[in-house]
C-alpha cells in the first residue's frame, strides 16, 4: 500500500496583494489550511480572500485563533483569565465560519496559533479550553503536536486529532520544537526540508537538534508561508513526495 501524508499551511497571515499571492501559492500545494481570523493577523477582508480561493481549490479550511496580540503576533496571553481567553478564541473562530458560510463552506478544523499552540502542548488547562472551542462551534477536528496535552483532551472529548509536525522547524531531544530565539529553530534549506518530511513520512520520526532521534508520528505537515522561499519550497516538497509515491491528501 502507497504512504500517503496531509500537508497544511497556516494563511491570511501576511497583508496586502503580496500576502494573498504568497497564500495561493501554498494553497495550490496543501491539502489544509488554517486561517488567521483575527486574533495575531487576519481582518473580514483576508479571510474572505483566503476562504475563497480554498473553496475554489479544494483545500480543507481550518481556524487559526491565538492570543488577542497582533502587535506581538499572539505570543502574549495579555494577562487574561481563563474565561476571557475563551470568549476571544470563541468571537475568532465564529467570524470565519460566518464568513465560510458566505461561501457554503465548512470549517472542518480547528489549529491554535504560536504561543497558543506551544502553551496549550503542554498546559491540560489551556488545552481544555481549547477543545471547548471544537464543542462550543462543532468543529469535529483539532490539529496539534502528538503526545500533547491538546491530543489527550481531544481524545477525552471526543475531537478527532491530527497529529501534525513540520517541514521548516528543528525538535528538541524531548520533542519539542527548538525555540525560535535558539539558533537552527527555523530549518531554510531546502534539502533539509526535504529529509525532514522524507523521514516523517517513512519512518515517523526525525533527528532532533543536538543529534537525538526522536519519535513523530504525525498525519499532517506544516509548511509555514512565512518561511522565506516558503512557496517555492513548497512546490519542491509537493514534487519530491510524488515522485517517492506518497500521495498527499486531508487527513
């Protein structure tokens, strides 16, 4: 039997003309794609070009919410309570699918952003109330790090998981993502890239940064867009997996 694997971007992150190009370039390559809906990026405007152009391609639609930081990205929490938090991802995630429902599309998933995602990994509180979101909109999916606390909870809940790694980040030995103030964190070479995916796909598993291997058993990869070359890696990646026979679909 042929391996197949999901490949999905996080998109409508980027402003203006050029963001929305470099968002079609990726999505003629994903299979998934969550979008920014307001929380660290993302306006009415961009998420209706991005939802848009990946009903047209065919590309399984997903939300992006993060901490309510656009200056910083969604890397602060900005000191809110649990409860705030909850009513600031739930306003996120309902402004796409009211938008997604302007073009009869679904928001199949659901993937926290940045420090969300990292925090929410390893938090069984944050990851609670990240899952409360999938209930509260009925988003049968969340997409997060294996072994996480998000990937427990989802379980518990009853959230189909998709566990997902990446192309262009390096892992520490215990399997997390080397920080992005650590020098190697963000892997740009393209044939780097490539082994990286090559051997989460065959193997589940990769070479940590300080030469460890560690286990990775994800169903889903993530090419970032703002990775510099990101579109051109993306179509080299897309090429190479065929050529090896792995089919690339949502998973």
């Amino acid at each position: 039997m042929s391996k197949f694997i999901c490949l999905n971007a996080d998109v409508g992150e980027l402003p203006g003309n050029e963001g929305r190009a470099l968002d079609r370039a990726i999505l003629d390559v994903v299979t998934r794609c969550s979008i920014a809906c307001g929380g660290h990026a993302g306006d009415t405007e961009t998420m209706t070009s991005t939802v848009s152009a990946a009903r047209d391609l065919a590309v399984r639609i997903g939300a992006h919410p993060s901490y309510p930081d656009r200056e910083g990205f969604g890397r602060s929490r900005m000191n809110l309570s649990d409860n705030d938090l909850a009513s600031t991802l739930l306003a996120q995630v309902r402004t796409l699918q009211a938008i997604a429902s302007e073009f009869n599309a679904d928001v199949a998933h659901l993937k926290p952003h940045g420090a969300l995602y990292n925090d929410a990994a390893k938090s069984e509180a944050l990851a609670e109330i990240v899952v409360s979101i999938c209930l509260d909109t009925k988003i049968p999916e969340l997409i997060g790090p294996p072994g996480s606390a998000l990937h427990h909870k989802a379980q518990q809940a009853g959230v189909s998981f998709v566990a997902e790694a990446f192309a262009d980040r390096s892992y520490e030995a215990d399997g997390r993502l080397t920080p992005r103030t650590e020098e190697g964190a963000v892997i740009t070479d393209e044939a780097r890239q490539l082994d990286q995916v090559f051997s989460l796909v065959e193997s589940g598993s990769v070479n940590a940064r300080t030469g460890e291997r560690i286990a990775v058993p994800a169903q889903t990869i993530c090419l970032h867009g703002d990775t510099p070359g990101a579109a051109r890696s993306a179509l080299l990646l897309k090429k190479a997996l065929l050529e090896r026979g792995v089919s690339i679909k949502a998973q």
